[in-house]
C-alpha cells in the first residue's frame, strides 16, 4: 500500500488534471473569463474535498472516473466561494494559495463572474448525461450539491459569519456556522464520492455522515488554530486575520491546547467511523489524522 | 380562450408563488440572508422567463405542475444575476423593479450571497427527486441550465459585455454578446418548459430553438430601445442607462426606427415557428407579439 503522501499527492495531481480539462479552454470566447476561471481553479490548493471523495469513493468500491465528476464538482464549489470571500465587499483578501486573489489578478467584476461561472459549471459536470448508470443516483447527486451550497448550506454559513463579526458567539453558535459554512460541502463531498457507486445502505450512510460531520468540525478548529499560529508564508493565504477582523473562532472560546485537544477528540470519533469499512476506510482514516497533523 | 393579458397575469401570478413556496421562509436562519433573498426574487418583474416555460410547456402538452419548477428554476438564475449585475462592481444601479436594489436595501456582501444562493436554489429547484417521471430527462434539464448559466452562456455574455463597454461593436458582435448573454437564457426557458413534458422530437426542438433565438434577439433590441426612449418611472430601473456608461447597444448601429423594423422582422420568424404547433402554440405566439409591442 502506498503511504498516505504518496496517495494525496497522486489525488491532488487527478483533481488539476480533470479541473483542467473541464474548465473551458483560455482560447474559447469569452478568453479573459475563461483565463480567470482557469488562474482561479488550477495550480494549487489542498484538494481537501476532492480528497474526501476519493477517499469516501474507495470505502465503497465506487469506479474512480465517476468519483472524478463528483471530485471536481465539489472543489469548483469551493473555489467559486473562496473566489467571492476574497471580494473587498466580503473578506477583501490579496493573497490566495500564495497567489494574487482573483480580483487584485483581474478585477472585480470580472472575479465576480469567475465565481458564478464556477459554480454553474460544478452542476454541468455533475449533470453530465450517462455519468452515471443510474440517473436517479445522479439527481441525488445534484440534489445534494445543491443544497450543500445554497442558502441552508455553504451560503448560510457565510451569512451567519458575517453577522457574527465582532460578536462573541457561544460553542453552540460557532459549530452552527461551521456546520453550514464548511461543513456542508465537506458532508456533500464524501457522500458525493460515495453515491458515484450508486445508492447507498443506510448504514454506510450514517458512517459516512457522522465520518464527514467530525471530519468537518476537526478541520475548522484546526483552521482556526493554524490562522493563529502559522505564518502567512506557511499558509499561503494572510495569516492572523480572523483576530485582525474581530471573527468569532475556537480560540476565542478556548485556548489553542484545548482547541487542539478537541480537534484529536473529532478525529478519533471519525476514525471510529471509517473502520466500519474495513480496509477499505483507510484513505478515510489517512485524511482525518493527516487533519489534526498538518502545518498549512 | 382568456386573452393574452390575462394569461400573462395568471402566469406571472403562479410564478411568484411559486418561488415564494420554494425560497426559504424568512424566519429560516440565516434569517437576514433569507429575507433579502425574498427581497430580490418576489414582488415584481415580468417574469419573461416563466412565461416562456409556461408557453413552451403549453405548446406540447406538458403538466403544468412539472413546468412550474423550470419556470422558478430559470427565474431564480435571472434574479441572481440582476442581483450581481447590480453591485457596485458591475453596473453599480440602485433601482430595480421600482425598488432599491439588493445592495442598496441590505449590503453588498448581502447581495453578492443572495445572488449565490438563488443559483444554488434554482439547480435545488430542478433537482428535485421525483420532479420528473423521467430522471434522465431531468438531468438534461440540469444539464441545459447549467450550460445556460455558466461562461459559455449567461456569464459569458456579461463578460463581453464588459469588454464591450466605451468600444463601438458590429452587428455581429452584438448579437454574439446577446446570444450569450440573454439568449442563452430564455432558450433554457422555453426547452426547459417543453422537457417538462418528455424528450423532444427533434423536429419540435429545433422548432422550439428557432423560435427562443428569434424571440431573444428581439427582447434585446427593445430593450435597447426601451432604455433610450422610455422613463425611469416606466420601466422600474434607471432609463438611459446604456448611452451613459458607453454601452454598445443596436442604437449605436442603427436609428431606433431600423431598431424596431428589425424587431419585428424577428418576431415574424419566431410567430412561424409558434405556428408549427397549431393552437397550441398560442401562447408563444402571443409572448412574441408582445415583445415588440411593450412599453416597459
């Protein structure tokens, strides 16, 4: 078995590849969109949610190709938000996965459309006819994307984030805004992964729900914890900035040892989960420990 | 048979319950994100969109229940994008249908939200298990709205448009930005509305195709004239719009006589296309006719 490095980075290399084949080419009309929707989505990133749906695809055996589609939608999700975060009339960041942010790059109108053509495109790929052998799998599939992003979902949690600027909120509120704003996509992206196979029993559906559910906190308090701490070169993206801007986080209700001491109690309950697949989990397994591991 | 106006009205009335039944209520948390989502989406508009779907499903005897959701799909992707096209950013406009636009009512960041999550809810809308009897059917739906959508559609539209802006286009670059930008759009509408019913017969949707090409162009170029000659107050946004920012626009290539001629000629082609239908056709019949005659 290749180590877990060696399998991420091999996933990481697969997401790039089939984002760059999906995205429109820069030569196709309109090309300066096309060009900023490329500079936004390729060269770089974790592949954090792509990750899961590889990982979460091979607890259940699912053909890698559909895993891909599912892989790639999800991740183009994330990058159109982070695209939007970055505007000045939301977050009004420079600097993104070491790079210029789409809107100091272009400008902002132009990352504003970058944005909107990404998340159109993550449900073409996802609606792309005989992806699947079983269309009414595939509608869950968008059904479920869908939601993830919309307004009970990822947008909802930017929302509350907004609202909570500045304002002390307790545990309960924190993990509220964390469930929708990243948690959401994370629970969309290994069931997505899953779902590639087909249908799923209910039981492996509730592993991979409360998998994807401790998965999601473990990485938030984590994100918190490195924003703190690391540094931006560390980061690629401007450290310190959730305390610079007032924002509510784990560390401002907990110190960072308690913080990380929490994120190893999600972690282990997500390694109970991913053993109910036995073998098969292990990539599971691999990404929530490599979670409360990382630097970046 | 009722007469057009009262059609239209009934249309537009079903429409906007419709999408006030499928928005989140505004006691949903986020709340405020909820509410202004309502803001943008209700109480107005000339719901264009879903009565092309309505009409279209008319044409080929579609359940009307079935086009009701492609009529809210495809008018919650038009209301995200007025939403976007009116920050700051982009056209920076502060009335829209008679009221202060989403930004200026709430905030920016609000709006840049509300626009992300209307087009997440309008591929939840579609994504509906069981909407269809045929979910391969319904995928193609998705699959055409997101293409509609995205950069090789409405996104790609706004983008030459901004390239546009202050540069005299030919003809042919006009109506390449307008087929993209609007024309991508109702195209989806009136196929959306006919898939309701079923796959097409080819002859029927390239019938279908022609007509939403015809009365795309045709909107568009009495928009142009409308912008020019009409008053604020008519048309529920600011008028005049267009000659102040620099925008290419047909009255830039021909007097607003040639303007409507041309018009015209477009709705005639579109009528013989709604003619191929018989009765039924009726309503698409009627829609086109009504595009040349409007004054808002």
């Amino acid at each position: 078995m290749t180590s877990f490095a060696a399998w991420a980075r091999a996933a990481q290399e697969r997401t790039e590849a089939a984002l760059a084949r999906c995205l429109p080419a820069a030569a196709i009309a309109p090309q300066r969109l096309h060009e900023a929707m490329r500079y936004a989505a390729l060269g770089g990133g974790k592949r954090v949610r792509p990750m899961l749906a590889y990982a979460a695809g091979e607890a259940v055996e699912a053909p890698a190709g559909r895993v891909e589609a599912a892989a790639c939608a999800v991740e183009l999700i994330h990058v159109y938000s982070l695209t939007h975060d970055d505007l000045p009339a939301m977050d009004d960041d420079d600097l993104r996965r070491g790079k210029p942010t789409c809107h100091v790059q272009y400008d902002e109108a132009t990352a504003l459309l970058v944005g909107d053509a990404l998340q159109g495109l993550a449900f073409e790929v996802l609606a792309e006819p005989g992806l699947h052998p079983d269309p009414a799998v595939q509608l869950e599939m968008l059904h479920l994307l869908a939601r993830a992003a919309g307004s009970r979902g990822m947008c909802g949690g930017q929302a509350v984030d907004l609202a909570a600027t500045g304002r002390r909120l307790e545990l309960a509120e924190l993990e509220f805004m964390h469930i929708h704003k990243t948690g959401a996509l994370i629970r969309a992206s290994v069931l997505l992964g899953a779902l590639a196979a087909g249908a799923l029993a209910p039981e492996a559906r509730e592993r991979l729900e409360h998998y994807a559910k401790c998965v999601g906190l473990a990485f938030q308090v984590m994100d918190d914890v490195l924003d703190a701490e690391a540094s931006t070169a560390t980061l690629g993206k401007t450290a310190g900035k959730d305390a610079a801007q007032g924002k509510a986080t784990y560390l401002t209700l907990m110190p960072a040892r308690e913080a990380r001491a929490y994120a190893q109690e999600l972690v282990e309950d997500a390694l109970g989960a991913a053993t109910g697949f036995g073998e098969r989990g292990g990539r599971l397994a691999d990404i929530a420990r490599f979670i409360v591991q990382r630097s970046y």
